[in-house]
C-alpha cells in the first residue's frame, strides 16, 4: 500500500517530511497502530542499511542534484560516517517506548491515533503525520 508520511515538529513552520511516498508491505488485514508503527521503522530501517552497503561510484554533485537539494535546505553529499547498521528491533522498542511517552502523535488523515491498539484503517490517499512534540519545560544556567 502506497501512503503519504509527513513528519512535524511543533514550534516550526515548515514540516521535516512533507507527504512523502511510501510503500508499507507487511500490514496485516485489520490493522492496529502497533502494527502500522513497526511497519514503518522495519522499512526504514531496512533503507538506511541498505545504503551504508552502496558506495557512490561519483562522489561529487550533479547540477540535477544540487537543484533538487536546494528545495529541502541542505546542499550536502549524502555522507554517512557511522558505518555501524541499525539495529532493527532496538528501533521498534524505541519507537513503540516514544510513542507511549508522548513524544509524538501520529495523526491519519488529520484524526489523531491515541493508542498503539486502536484500529486503523488506510487507503492509497492517506496522510500520516507523525508529529513530534517539545518539552515546555527548561532552564536556563
């Protein structure tokens, strides 16, 4: 199924992710949040250790390239200097711990999600908006 993740931070103006597509596979037929989360960081983890594996022949930036990284703010070469690989399960326990602290919200099609054990139901234009909140609390020295 394809959908539509937008990442937010409150406080900024200009969403981190903004509706970009994905492809969610390993769903089952009546979904929870749960499994919709682990989904998620399976596959994005998945895509981040496949590209420590992929060693650019080209190291230097085509004028394509520039132009695309200009609309996102970050002119950069892609570098990865951690060649270590993500641990898979450590970053589902990570997310799945976040959520239930509330350090984000996960909205579909504008409808928050509250718990990892509701249903959900997603269709080929849904929206996912995870939403990370901030602290109000600080100090200063």
């Amino acid at each position: 199924m394809q959908v539509k993740i937008s990442v937010k931070q409150l406080g900024k103006k200009r969403p981190i992710i903004n509706q970009k597509g994905i492809k969610i596979e390993d769903l089952p037929d009546s979904p929870v949040l749960q499994n919709l989360i682990i989904a998620i960081v399976r596959q994005q983890v998945q895509a981040f250790n496949q590209k420590l594996e992929e060693k650019p022949l080209i190291p230097f930036l085509l004028k394509e390239d520039i132009e695309q990284k200009t609309k996102t703010g970050k002119v950069g070469f892609g570098s990865i200097y951690n060649d270590q690989k993500a641990d898979e399960q450590g970053a589902i326990d990570n997310a799945l711990l976040a959520f239930q602290d509330g350090i984000y919200c996960v909205f579909i099609d504008d409808n928050q999600i509250e718990k990892l054990d509701a249903p959900i139901s997603l269709n080929e234009n849904s929206v996912l908006s995870f939403v990370r909140l901030t602290f109000l609390a600080g100090s200063y020295w």
